[in-house]
C-alpha cells in the first residue's frame, strides 16, 4: 500500500507541490465564504484585542456581539490585531489564509522527505478545512509543534524556544513543545531562550494595555480554564479525546481524568529511555507524532475542529518507520479518515454522526488506537533505517 501511495503520488499533478499550494489557498477563501455570517469564533478572536483595547474583561459573556467565551491568553490580543482591525470580511479571509500558509510552511520548513510532505498536505486537507470552517487557531498549534521540532534539529533552540512560548501563552498547547528537550544539543541556551520568551511575552502586552490590567486578565484566564475544564466532561462539542471517549461512553463524573492522564504521561514518557535511538531521525519524528496525538487525546478541551494536530501525526507516524508498514496499519489509516475526519461532514451518514459518533466522542477512537501501537512500536522496534528494514 505504501509504494502504492508513492505511486501516486509521483503523478505530475499529484506531485507538484504549486497544485497543494494551490489547494491550501482555496481552502481558507472557500471557508472564508461559507462563513462570513457564522463565524462567531472569529468574533471572539477580534473581541480579545477590542476589549484589551477598551480595558474590558477578556473572559465575561458578551451576547450582543458572540456566543461563547474566550479561554485564549491575554498575549493573543496581539497576535490577532492585524486582523482585528480590519473590515470583517477582509480580516476573517486573511486570518484563515494566514493560518494555512502558516501550516503549509511549516510542513515544507520541515526535513521530512518529500513523499512525507505530499502524504501530509493531500492527507490533512480535508481536515484543514474542518479547522477553517471554524477558524480555529488549533490549525497554528500543529504549525507551532512542527517548528519547535524542526528548531531542536536544525541546532535553533532560541527560535524553539519563541514558538513553544508562542503557543502557551496563547493557547498552553504549545507547552509540549518541551517533549523535544532531549533531543537539544544546547540544553542551557535551550532553557535561557524560554525564559527571556517568557519574559517578552508576558511584559508585551503590558506595555501596550498596562500591566495591572493584564495581570488581572491572567488571573481570570486561570479562572475561566477551571471553569471550562469541568463544563466539558459532557459537552457535545469538546471533550473529543480518549478522556471523552471513556467518559461518554462509561456515562460516569465520578472519577477523575487523572486515572487515564497519569498512565497516559507514564506510556508517552517511556521512550525517553531509549537513549540508543536517539541518533535515529524515524525515532524522533515519530515521538513528534506521538506529541501531536497525546496533546489532543488527554485534553478535555479537545474539539473536532482541534484534529488537524493528531492528523498531522499520524502522517508522520505512518511515513517515519524505516520498515514496510502492515496492512492493518493500512486499515488504521482509512479508519482514521472516514471515522475522524469525514465523520463531521455531509459525506458521512447523519444518523450514524449525531446518535453515535458525536454522543461519544467517537472521532477520538482511530487516533487513540494508532497511538497506543505507535507506543508498542517505539518500546519494541528498531528505528535505524536499513535497505531490509523496508523490504
């Protein structure tokens, strides 16, 4: 199957990446559309540097402008005002455009061969596009794991450094970045950068709206967090992670997450004692993919439209291992697709979406079993590439 999919993919059209390039542009225009009048996360977006700007709570209820709340760190008032102050349609287009280019060259950034990159770009599409229908910065955290990574390689920990910041000072995704540690041949500079990032993003806001007033939001962004993590044990449209796999399914708020997340930490943690393959480049993508999996998987905050990180990484999981993969590995793959990625969409039957898969989080189940033979796999196998070890 995968020479198969090699096939393929040397096709002219399939191959170049211009036709990707392509696609990745016209997705974020045609969701751009589509949603022009719903698209209340971005009203929540340009709300954060609206009420920054006019020393308002970034976490009370505003009804009369959007549904929801923002859970997003003060940081992100300035992340998202360029496009805050434009018109609304203009700034919506390019912020969707923004975060697609933005994945797109972190995917071509990356030392993945070529065959990887085309697997992933053609693989994700359909799942970037559930992201943009949602305009969902969740599309940026898989840019931001990917470029954290990619710095550690190429020898640029202060540069890993500001996008693992990035990321948890808008989102505390970004925090797993801190998963390629091991892999630092600059361990020092490595902890020196996160800190003057740290420092750099926490004051930035500050000079801009005041540091009494954004120290307080940062007290109400802890608040809101509590508050939210316990409003998703049940809720339809989060908890979609293998913690609302269980839950949904078991039907029970009688026991605490900590039951799955601790086991979930130990099992993830425990290829950091495989020193010997360290040097191995397929071992270290596939512990980039098994943090793209876990940071989804074994958060309660997880939403549908959050897939596109774990998606990226079952791309890198499947492309990274240096022998023939299986046909049940095959059959991982497809199950992935049509349960967790088509599943949201018209494509899929509804009954089967709205009375089982949304009930129970189902879109969770193919992610959570590619990661747990992922975990087999890097406690067992060999990752030095051989020309046998792929026959």
């Amino acid at each position: 199957m995968m020479e198969r999919c090699k096939t393929l993919l040397t096709k002219p059209f399939l191959y170049d990446f211009c036709t990707l390039l392509g696609l990745w542009l016209l997705l974020p225009i045609i969701a751009a559309v589509m949603k022009i009048h719903s698209c209340n996360n971005f009203l929540i977006f340009r709300g954060v540097f609206q009420h920054a700007w006019g020393g308002l709570s970034l976490y009370a209820a505003y009804p009369a402008e959007y549904h929801d709340m923002n859970h997003y760190g003060p940081f992100f008032s300035l992340v998202i005002e360029p496009f805050a102050v434009m018109p609304l349609f203009i700034g919506l287009l390019l912020w969707l455009v923004a975060l697609s280019m933005f994945l797109y060259l972190a995917i071509r950034k990356s030392q993945f061969t070529r065959y990887q990159q085309l697997f992933i770009l053609w693989f994700c599409a359909h799942e970037l596009l559930t992201a943009l229908y949602m305009q969902q910065f969740n599309i940026a955290i898989a840019a931001i794991i990917l470029l954290s990574y990619y710095c550690i390689e190429r020898e640029k920990d202060f540069w890993a450094a500001f996008f693992i910041m990035l990321g948890t000072f808008v989102k505390l995704y970004g925090i797993v970045g801190l998963a390629f540690f091991f892999f630092s041949k600059h361990k020092v500079k490595f902890i020196s950068s996160l800190v003057f990032w740290a420092v750099v993003m926490l004051v930035a806001p500050m000079v801009c709206f005041g540091p009494e007033y954004i120290l307080g939001q940062y007290q109400e962004w802890y608040v809101s967090l509590t508050e939210k993590n316990a409003d998703n044990m049940f809720g339809k449209g989060t908890n979609i992670s293998l913690l609302g796999l269980t839950r949904k399914v078991l039907q029970s708020p009688h026991y605490s997450d900590l039951w799955l997340i601790v086991p979930g930490l130990f099992m993830f943690c425990i290829p950091y004692l495989r020193l010997s393959q360290y040097k191995n480049v397929a071992f270290r993508q596939t512990l980039l993919a098994s943090v793209l999996m876990f940071v989804v998987l074994f958060s309660t905050g997880s939403e549908s439209s959050g897939y596109i990180i774990p998606f990226v990484g079952i791309v890198i999981w499947y492309t990274a291992a240096p022998w023939k993969r299986t046909n049940w590995d095959v059959g991982l793959m497809v199950f992935a697709f049509v349960l967790s990625s088509l599943s949201p969409s018209d494509l899929f039957p509804a009954y089967i979406r709205k009375e089982w898969v949304q009930p129970y989080a189902l879109k969770a189940l193919p992610i959570t079993m590619i990661w747990l033979k992922l975990c087999y796999e890097m406690y067992t196998r060999d990752y030095e590439y051989s020309e046998t070890s792929v026959r």
